[in-house]
C-alpha cells in the first residue's frame, strides 16, 4: 500500500514516514500545500496522512481541491490540539477521520489500517481468502494457521491482491502502490515475486489474467 505524508515539520514527517515503512507500506512525503496538491493529482495513493497548517496552501484548500477533482483516496488530517474548527472544515471537505496532535504513532497505524479497510469494503483487520489470510496490524500471513516466510515486497504485494480481492490488478498498478515515488521502479520484478508467491501460497490462487494483470480469485480461494 502506497502512503502519502504531508508535514511541514521535519521532525514529524520523518517520524511518521519511518513508522509506517517499518510496518510495510511504500511512503512518499510533501512538506508544503502545493506540493502535496501536485502529488494527490499526478500519483495513486491508499491513503493519505494530511496536516491541516501548511506552508502556500493549507491542508483544508488542498482536500477541497482533491476532492472537486474526484480524487477519493481516504484521507486523515492532523489538526492541532483542542480546535474543533479545523476538524469540522476537514470533515466538511471530505476527510475521512482525523486525529489530533500530540498522537501515539500507534494510533495513526491503527486509523490508516482502518481507513484502508473500508475503502476495500472491508472491517477486520485480518483479510481472508479461504484458509489463507493476512493480519494487517501485525504484517503476518498464514494459511491453515501456518506462518508463512514472506520477504516485504512480497507481503506488498499479497496485501494489495488481497485487499482486491477478485479484482484484474494490472502490474503497473501493483508497481504504483508498493514503491515509493522515489524507488527505482521494475515492472518485471513484479512477475518475479508474483512467482516466488505463488510457490508459498495455494496453487492456483493468483491468476494471471493475460495482457492485463493478475488476480486473486474468490472463487479458488
């Protein structure tokens, strides 16, 4: 899953773009309104971690401005202690949730889980394909309750197949939502861990969906 951080505090940005690489997700990062406006419209993201006070445009301006152009991803804003006034412009705007600062970096892992979840039509926070399944709070996937040794990229991808399920995933969309903007970016390495996948999980279960992509199907799982 492919995250977008807007912070124009160092210190901050750089806690929050760590704490999520830790638990899997690709991250890129924009420190200031224009910048972030730019990256919302030009990239494809799961979700997006908005500040509120921002240099040359403010987080609500920039909402706003995704929003009239249709661009739904979920969206969290960060708005300062006590002022009721920018949750309920955020709100308005068409934020998804929101939390206020100080936060535990926990808590932030646990709204973006959740929000991605219901942007999926999903509520648990373990996927489930058959006997396989995924637990998005600890980044394990099992099957038959059995752990399964899975490198990042490969979890990524298994994640992202998993919270479209049934759905024809095109290996540039894969390649958009598991790196960053800033990875050197491989469309063929993507075939490559779908095939290292397919040898840890039941057979069949990826399906190659020729001159379009893959996908994991419902009715072999």
């Amino acid at each position: 899953m492919r995250l977008l951080v807007v912070e124009d505090d160092a210190t901050l940005q750089r806690q929050l773009s760590d704490a999520l690489t830790a638990n899997g997700y690709a991250v890129d990062v924009a420190s200031d309104g224009r910048e972030a406006l730019y990256l919302g419209q030009e990239q494809s993201y799961d979700a997006v971690i908005l500040d509120v006070g921002l240099p040359l445009m403010d987080g609500i301006s920039v909402l706003r401005k995704w929003r009239a152009e249709q661009r739904t991803m979920p969206v969290l804003i960060l708005t300062a202690r006590d002022d009721w006034h920018d949750k309920v412009a955020g709100i308005d705007a068409g934020a998804d949730d929101y939390v206020t600062k100080p936060f535990h970096m926990q808590e932030i892992l646990a709204r973006i889980r959740a929000l991605i979840r219901r942007a999926s039509g999903g509520a648990d926070s373990i996927l489930r394909c058959g006997q396989l399944e995924l637990d998005t709070r600890t980044s394990r996937a099992s099957c038959e309750n059995e752990l399964i040794s899975l490198t990042s990229h490969e979890f990524k991808i298994l994640s992202y197949l998993m919270h479209h399920l049934d759905e024809v995933v095109s290996r540039s969309e894969l390649t958009e939502h598991i790196y960053a903007q800033d990875f050197d970016r491989d469309s063929n390495t993507i075939e490559v861990m779908i095939g290292r996948l397919r040898k840890k999980i039941p057979d069949g279960m990826i399906q190659t969906v020729r001159g379009m992509g893959y996908r994991l199907a419902k009715a072999d799982c």
